[in-house]
C-alpha cells in the first residue's frame, strides 16, 4: 500500500516537474520570441513633427494663404496650443480615457481587449493608447497581428520615457488620418468646416474626434450620410457625452453642443485651400519649378528631388501672384466669344478617323509689373493641372511673327541710328534696294506683306503700325543681321533664339527656329515702359521652412537692356501701332497702351505684346499643333480683344499716368509724306520725336510754294482741281479700295479687306 502511495506520488511531482519543465520553456521561448520581436522594431525619432510630410503652402502678392500642395499627405502641422482645450479633451474621452495616467500601455484597457477578442474570435478590439497609436501611426504598419502589437505596446513605453503627454499629444493630432488624404486636425478643419483648428467649437472638435475612427464611414459627404447624418452625428454625440462624464464640459456646453447643427456648419462646397490649387494650377505649377530649380542650386542638390523636398516639408512660399487678375484672365481665356469666326482648316482623312475631333483653339497670357514681378499666367484653356503651359513652360515655344519687329529690328536700328522714325523708306519688292537683298541672300527670298500690297515710300513710323514686311526686312539688311542677333539675345534676353536664327526670315519676320515664350516676350517688352530698363521676370518673393526661416529670398533682376532715350521712342512709336495701326482694338483710352502684333505663316498663331505705364502683357492664340483633324487658322485680330480685357482688368481703379520724355529726346515737327521738317504748305503734318542729333534738318520738298502761273494754265494742268484737292481725291480713292468693306471681318477673304481699313484709319496719311 505504501509502495503505492510513494508510487502515484512520484507520477504527481513528475508530473509537476514536467509542467514546470514546460512552462519554463513556453516561458523562455515566449521571452525569446518577444526579445526577438522587440530586436527587430525600427528605431523611432522622438522628432516626429519634423519628420512628418507637410503640405507646401502658397501665399499671394498681399501675403495671404491661397492653396495648398501635397504629394499624398495633405497636412498642416499645428501646436499643442494652437489646439483648443476641447479639441484636446474631445480625442482623450473617446480614444485614451487614462491618458494622463498610463505609461504608454493601458493594462486594464489591455485585458479588456484581450476577453473581448477571445468572446468574440476576432482581433478587432485593439485597446492601444493615444501613445500607441501615435507609434503604429508613424513606425508601423496598420495590419493588426500580434506582432505588431508587441512592437508597438515597446515603443509607446519608449516614447512616454522621452516625450512629455502634451509633446505625444500634439504630435497625434498632427499625424491622424481624417479623410481624403486629409492630416492632421488643422487640416480635417478646414476640409469639414472651412476654418483653423483653434476657431472649432466644441460639437465641431467632438465630430471630428468622431471620425477618426473609420473617416470613410463616417464622412458626412458620401451620399449615404448625406441622406442619413444620423450615421456620424450618433457617434458625435457618444463623443460628447464622454467628454461630458469625464467633466472636460459642463452640462450647459454639452446641451449647447447637442443643439448645435453640425449638418449646416458642414463646408458643403468642401473648399479648403487644395482645392484652390486647381484655380491657380498655371501660376503654381511654373513657381514650383523655378523654386526647385533655385533650391537645388543653393542647396547642391538634384533638381527632382528638390521639387519633392518642397512638397513634403511644409515650407510657405511667398508667390508674386495677383489672384483676382488671375481669375478673371483665366476666365477671359476660357471664354469662347473671343474665338467666334476663327477660320478653321479640316484634314478630311483625319476625320474619318476621328469623327468626334473638334478644332480646339488654345491661348495664353502673361501679365508682369515693370519690376518683372508676375502677375497672371494662363497656359491654356480648357486644360486640367499638369497639362503643358503654353505661357511659361519651358517648352512653351511658338513663333512670334511680326510682335518680335521692335526687339530685333526697330529698337537696334534707332538706337545704332540706321533709321529715325521718320526715315522715308520705300515699300516696294522690286525696286532696287529689294533687288540688292534678292541678290545678296541667293535669290531665294524676299518677303511679301501680309496683305501682299505695297504702297510705296512710307515713314518708318508707319510701317511699323501696318507692319510692312518689306521695310522690316530693308530696315534689317541695313542693320546688319549680327545687331539684330545681339539684341535679340543678349540685350532683350530672348532665350529661345538659336544660332540658326541669325536669318532675315527669322529676324525679320520672327520665323524663329524654336519659337518664342510669352513669358520672355512679356519680360523684353518692360524695356519700352521703364526707361530701358528690362527686369527679369519673378514668380516668387521668399520661401520659409515650417519654423519660419527664410531658405529663399528672390528679387527681379534689372538691367539696362537699351538707353531711355531709345525706349521713349520706341514707346512711342509702339503706341501709334496702337492708336492709328493695326492693334486699334488693344487701345485702353486715357491709359497709354503700346505695343506689336504678330502673325505667322499660315496664320496658326496670333500674337500680341503691349505694355502701359504699369504693366506689359502678351497673349498667344493659335493651334496646339498635334497631329489633330484640324488646326485653327488665327490674326492678330483674334488676338488685341483679349489683350484688351485682360489688361482692363489689370488696371481697375488705376489712376492714369504718362510717360516722361528724356532730355536726350528732342522733338521736330514734320511732313507725314517726305519725313523732313514740314513747311506750311504740307497738309499732314506732325510732331516725332529723335535721338539728338538724328532729327531732320532740311524742309520738305514735296510741297513747296506753288509757282505763279495763268489761273488758266494752272486749271488746265490739273484739271480744275487744287494741290490739296488732288491729295485729297487720291486718299478718297484709296479709301474706296475695300469694295465697301467696312467692318474688321476676321473670315480669312476678308483679311486684306480689313487691312486695308486699317492702313486708311491711320492719322498719318500713306505717302505715294
């Protein structure tokens, strides 16, 4: 009996020992296997808020925000005391009750989770702390294993030994997902509600604690919640009774938040300042390179990452924008009453192909100050963010035709004093300086007119507002092809012209190689409004990092381009282009506009560049020039009327300023038709300006003081009719030239019609 009392208890101890034995090694094995897990967590920067993707934020000329830029995480990172106490209070009563008393790891909230999972068979009760969270949300993965777990169970000890609770809760409300690719409170904010974190109210802080939970579910914009609120505002109001029962508010706040009509509060339009980003795409977008293209040079560092490292650190760039131009040109651009009439050309075979292709006009502007500071850009119409920007891309590349005459024949000629602006010049393709240029470039080009009429000795002056061709191309030859090069280049700044350019065609008539950029083209022309002085256009002032230090500072750089007193004439002689010339329709009034149309072969682009004493402008319209069914045929004529109401927008409520005459400049009173000082028998005359030194000297010798003759000899010779009185018939003859034609029809067979118009409109009377 007693061998087997001795025997069942051994089987007892072994038994015992084999259980200690067991769970000793569970024990060991679980320690391992814990020690291995905490081995392999990644190590954790107690600097979170510095290394969490912020947005970029943009400011206008005036300093106010306008729109965000992310690339994923659209945040803005806040203060513990930008955050109000009820933000604060509203996240602690629904996620972390014990916040202030835990260690990181809640235990008893722990266990609760453990019995709830094992009750139900699933692992859905998580029970992490705000800490926890906080972790899994900037280290981890959001896959729930029980690794994962333990890891972050590790490293929220960690960070409550390092991180004070105000630190850690800061930096849980900066990194919180709370809607699409919404970050942070500040941003759920201005998403749901339309303001900064610290202007909520409490209901407002209670709904977006509410959220944080599943922001799919419980966004108030889906068509579900719309038609039933009731799915978050049930989850608000367990918010505010939370906060309620941990005494954060008392009875009368929580009764007011109750009452409180979240559904009416909510941003409906849900504007927050990324969607902004859409509205300013052109301008932004344009900034952003030449910001990268800046940073990666001072910062000795790759471009592309550059742009990257902009958008994800949340620095505030100080943008030279005018938004409300931007706006309206924008809207000015899109509107299709400036394209009615615009000829189209259909390539038929194309069509079949392609039956639902439509012509698609495009256009493009840029308006600046005379300091180079950019106001508007428009790249296109009809064109989503990311499409190519015809007004400031760095491909943005079309010909300018004749808007590039001033830069590269006008300007340098005065200047070099080949010509004055009253040098008589003769419009004719065969007489014999044409037939020396013929000759000289292998017989193989001589420019025609546009209109493919010439008229004959013509001043200068008047050639440039009907833009004559063929005087151009005689004033360049002149010149000499290596000035206008020159000028074009390196005085004017014209980046796209290439060595190829160095052509009559190209120089002459702006058949360029590449083409030329609205935004360069805008920049050349401040040259003629400020005094020769041409500024490098800006699209940017400053850029702060997220504390506030200045990492770039950018200003226009000047530089005298031409002397004032050439700028004067040319501003002048490009406001006659304006006021008796072919761009009459880009005429603002009382405001002096000068400025040059353009229109290249085929007529496929139009062009026109202007300036006033406060702003110059270009607009491009023409075709996108894809392998489309069509391409949209296009005048300067297309092109003046939008130029005109972008710059009236431009100058509203603008008082009205004159330009100043350089000493340098003298004035001499002279006749239209011989260019040299009239007499009182000249029937046109008027007051042109010169370098001193170039003015005229001799008298006209047109009209000279008749000889005493017979009155009958006299009627004989001339039919009975007087000197003036033929002068007079030869204009109405002209003026009867355009088979009653009157109107600027834009139709291609009507385009000569209204040239015409516009030769005969002029002040200053054509010469024969």
């Amino acid at each position: 009996m007693a061998k087997k009392k001795r025997k069942k208890g051994n089987i007892l101890k072994n038994i015992l020992l084999i259980f200690v034995i067991l769970t000793l090694m569970l024990s060991a094995a679980a320690i391992g296997a814990v020690i291995k897990i905490v081995s392999e967590v990644p190590e954790i920067d107690v600097n979170i808020l510095d290394n969490l993707k912020q947005s970029i934020e943009f400011y206008d000329k005036d300093g106010n925000p306008i729109a965000n830029l992310h690339s994923g995480e659209n945040r803005k990172i806040v203060t513990i005391k930008q955050i109000p106490k009820h933000m604060q209070y509203a996240y602690i009563s629904i996620e972390d009750e014990r916040f202030y008393k835990h260690h990181g790891v809640d235990i008893k909230r722990v266990f609760g989770a453990i019995l709830a999972n094992i009750k139900s068979g699933s692992k859905s009760q998580g029970g992490s702390t705000i800490t926890q969270q906080l972790v899994r949300n900037y280290a981890l993965t959001q896959k729930k294993s029980y690794v994962r777990k333990i890891q972050e169970m590790y490293l929220a000890i960690q960070i409550e030994r390092k991180l004070s609770k105000d630190q850690i809760l800061e930096a849980y409300l900066n990194t919180i997902y709370l809607g699409p690719n919404i970050y942070g409170v500040q941003e759920a904010s201005r998403y749901y509600f339309d303001k900064n974190v610290e202007d909520v109210t409490i209901a407002e802080a209670a709904f977006i604690a509410a959220i944080t939970q599943n922001p799919g579910i419980y966004n108030p914009y889906s068509k579900k919640n719309k038609e039933n609120p009731d799915n978050y505002l049930s989850r608000q109001r367990i918010v505010l009774k939370k906060m309620f029962e941990n005494g954060y508010i008392s009875e009368a706040e929580y009764q007011n938040a109750l009452n409180e009509d979240i559904v009416a509060s909510l941003n409906k339009e849900k504007t927050k300042l990324t969607g902004n980003y859409s509205k300013y795409h052109w301008f932004i977008e344009a900034a952003l390179d030449e910001i990268a293209e800046d940073f990666a040079k001072k910062y000795d560092m790759d471009e592309k990452d550059a742009k990257q490292k902009l958008k994800d650190g949340g620095y505030k760039v100080y943008l030279t924008i005018d938004t409300k131009l931007q706006e309206k040109a924008q809207e000015i651009i899109d509107n299709n009453k400036f394209y009615k009439g615009i000829p189209v050309k259909i390539n038929k075979e194309k069509l079949k192909q392609n039956e639902n292709a439509k012509p698609n006009p495009q256009a493009a502007a840029v308006v600046m100050d005379l300091n180079g500071e950019v106001r508007a850009i428009i790249g296109g119409r009809g064109l989503s963010a990311g499409s190519f920007n015809y007004a400031a891309g760095e491909n943005a590349k079309m010909p300018p035709g004749s808007s590039i005459k001033p830069l590269t024949v006008y300007t340098p000629a005065i200047e070099n004093k080949v010509v004055t602006p009253s040098t008589i010049i003769n419009d004719s393709r065969d007489d014999a300086e044409a037939i020396e240029i013929y000759n000289k470039i292998n017989k193989n080009w001589f420019p025609n007119n546009y209109d493919k009429r010439c008229v004959g000795p013509v001043t200068v002056r008047y050639a440039l507002e009907q833009s004559k061709n063929t005087i151009a191309t005689k004033i360049l030859y002149r010149l000499g092809l290596d000035t206008s090069y020159n000028y074009a280049t390196k005085k004017f700044g014209l980046s796209t012209i290439v060595k190829a350019d160095k052509a009559y065609a190209a120089l002459g008539l702006g058949q360029l190689t590449l083409g030329a950029r609205p935004i360069e083209m805008a920049a050349a022309y401040t040259a003629f409004a400020n005094n020769g002085i041409i500024s490098s256009p800006i699209l940017y002032t400053k850029v702060e990092d997220r504390n506030g230090s200045i990492v770039l500072e950018k200003s226009t750089t000047q530089r005298r381009a031409i002397s004032g007193d050439t700028a004067f004439i040319m501003n002048q002689l490009l406001q006659s282009v304006v006021k008796n010339g072919l761009a009459k329709s880009a005429d603002l009034g009382a405001m002096p506009t000068g400025g040059k149309t353009g229109t290249t072969e085929n007529n496929l682009d139009g062009w026109f560049v202007g300036f006033t004493p406060y702003y110059t402008c270009a607009v491009w319209v023409g075709s996108t020039r894809e392998p489309e069914v069509s391409y949209i045929k296009v005048s300067s004529l297309n092109v003046t009327p939008i130029w005109k109401a972008i710059m009236l927008e431009a100058h509203r409520g603008l008082p009205i300023r004159q330009f100043s005459k350089p000493d340098g400049v003298v004035e001499a009173t002279i006749c239209a038709e011989s260019g040299k000082l009239a007499t009182e028998t000249c029937p046109y005359k008027y007051v042109e300006y010169y370098l001193s030194g170039t003015e005229p000297t001799e008298y006209c010798d047109i009209h000279l003081l008749p000889n005493p003759v017979p009155n009958d000899e006299q009627n004989t010779e001339n039919n009975g009719v007087t000197d003036e009185e033929i002068t007079n018939e030869e204009i109405n003859n002209n003026e009867t030239t355009n088979d009653g034609n009157t109107e600027q029809d834009q139709t291609e067979g009507n385009e000569q019609n209204n040239e015409n118009n516009q030769e005969n409109s002029n002040n200053i009377p054509p010469t024969r």
